[in-house]
C-alpha cells in the first residue's frame, strides 16, 4: 500500500516539510536538469528549490532532445553552474563583472557520475559559459553521502549562487534544507542518526 503523501510538497505526511516552506522571490530563472534516477530520491533537494523559489524549473532527462528547451534561453546571459577549468568564480569580483547580467542559471541535478553524463549528452550545454565558486561553503546536506569533499546539494548550490549574484538572502533555503534533514532523521535511532549528524 502506498504512503499518504502530502499535496503540497509531496512527502510523506510523516515528514512533510510545509511549515518550513518560505516564498522566495528570485529574479535568476533556475533551470534545473534532472537525472530521472534523481527523481525518484526522497532525499533530493531540488524539489525543495522549485517549492521555494518563484522561478524555478525542473526538466528530468539525459540529452539534447528532453532538454531542447536550453535553444530558447538567452546565449549572453544565461550561464551553467559547473565547476570546469574554464568556470568564472562568481565569489570573485573582476571574474563576477565577466557574468553580467545573468538572467538564467542553468544547474545539473544528479551524482558527479550523472551530471557529467549529462554534460556529455547534451552538446547545447556547451554554448553557455560556466560559473562556479573559489570558496566552496560548507555542506550542510550530511545524510546524503558524497564522494568528493567540495560536494553541494543541489539546494546549497543554487542558494550560494543566487546569494553571489543577486544578493538574494539564502537564509529560508537552507531553513528548508534544516527541515529536510531534521524529518527525514527523526526517527533514526541515536546511534545511526550520530553518523549524519
């Protein structure tokens, strides 16, 4: 039988996350390209972006043709959050003004394995330029194990970014996050939860 989810933010009712839930007026359209495989983790957070954000969209695919949509966006203002050598630090004041304005972050939602994946099958990816940070923040998403020590949750990325390029206040994001990881370990016992906390 499957569990009572809850309308709004779709969980479970046991740890539905709706009274953390805070409107957030960005100006930076969020484009998020999902891995169908994330899609269907309870753990993810970029649910969390599109329940928060005002402008935020979610697309699941791999390619060039779920994600034709990218054709549409602005060349010389839309960027890719991707931390390659070419990337312009956003936390960095003369790469910032190379950046200006940017109307649409593009952001990949997946593993490290899977977001290359889809970097690597969507060649439209290739004619935006990417952004990324000199000072990565600290991950705050401990119950969802990374591999790499600079690793952001999809949520922790896309706050960080629009905190650097708009100044928006990433504050009820992460409050959200809180909320996430808060219901989600609740009824773990002590000595597991002490592993994540």
């Amino acid at each position: 039988m499957a569990r009572a989810l809850c309308e709004q933010c779709n969980f479970s009712l046991s740890t539905c996350i709706c009274n953390a839930i805070t409107c957030v007026d960005n100006q930076t359209q969020v484009v998020v390209l999902q891995h169908p495989s994330e899609a269907k983790i309870s753990k993810n957070t970029a649910q969390l972006l599109a329940l928060s954000l005002t402008r935020c969209k979610i697309i699941i695919g791999e390619n060039n043709q779920d994600f034709a949509c990218l054709q549409k966006l602005p060349l010389s203002s839309t960027v890719l959050l991707y931390p390659n050598e070419d990337a312009i630090e956003l936390d960095v004041a003369n790469d910032n003004e190379n950046v200006r304005p940017i109307t649409h972050l593009i952001v990949l939602d997946g593993t490290w394995n899977k977001a290359f994946k889809i970097l690597q099958l969507t060649p439209l990816l290739q004619k935006f330029k990417t952004v990324s940070f000199r000072q990565i923040p600290t991950n705050r998403y401990t119950i969802r194990k990374a591999p790499r020590a600079d690793s952001l949750s999809t949520l922790e990325a896309v706050a960080h970014s629009l905190s650097l390029i708009e100044a928006l206040n990433p504050a009820p994001l992460y409050d959200l996050l809180d909320e996430l990881i808060t219901k989600q370990t609740q009824h773990m016992p002590a000595h597991v939860k002490a592993r994540y906390l």
